[in-house]
C-alpha cells in the first residue's frame, strides 16, 4: 500500500495560511525557547523562521510568539497565550480529522501508484 497521509491547512479569510509547517514551528519554539534554535531543529534558515513567525503573528489578533532580542542575557523566544492556543486547536483539529478518515485515507493509499 502506498503511504499517504492526510495534511490540515487553515486558509484564512484573510489569505493567511496556517498548516502543519508553521504549526511545527510554533511547537520547535516551545520546546528550544528561541527562534533560531527552532529553525536549526527543524532545518531550515533562521530567516525563513523569521518570516513564518511574522506571517502567523500578522494573522492572529494578538501575536503567537513574543520574542526578546540578544545581549548578555541572549535573546529567546516563547509562545504567547495566542500561540499556545492556535497550537492547541490545530492539533485538535487535525486529530479529529484523522479520526474521521482513517479509512477513507487507507482507500486512497490502496488505489495510488506505489514509487
């Protein structure tokens, strides 16, 4: 059977988007406390963690991660109330979703070409 699996992105009326890159992100941030450690986890230019970050802060009434710059302390990085809850409600989204398809994924992945 070939493996498919099943991605949630968010489109909002805006034209933001929300999915599972930005979501990871978000989550790497949690667990490292900074921003260009999240980039480095999941292997991408601290830049373009930049970018994700002001593209879902720009999306959201109030911002999803809050971030100090460097000094002698060092600068770090942290999920607001916001950014912990978008999280939240992402992944219970996406749970749900797999819930409900399961099967019909498994269908999918019967009938599409194998590499």
């Amino acid at each position: 059977m070939a493996n498919v699996r099943l991605s949630i992105r968010l489109d909002l009326s805006t034209g933001d988007r929300i999915g599972p890159g930005k979501i990871a992100l978000l989550e790497a941030i949690r667990r490292t406390g900074s921003i260009s450690a999240a980039a480095r986890s999941l292997g991408m230019s601290y830049r373009r963690a930049w970018l994700l970050v002001n593209q879902v802060n720009s999306a959201l009434d109030e911002p999803a991660v809050s971030a100090a710059t460097g000094g002698t302390q060092g600068g770090g990085a942290i999920l607001t109330p916001v950014g912990e809850r978008i999280v939240e409600l992402y992944r219970s989204i996406e749970d749900a979703a797999h819930a409900v398809t399961k099967e019909k994924v498994r269908a999918v992945g019967k009938l599409a070409r194998r590499k």
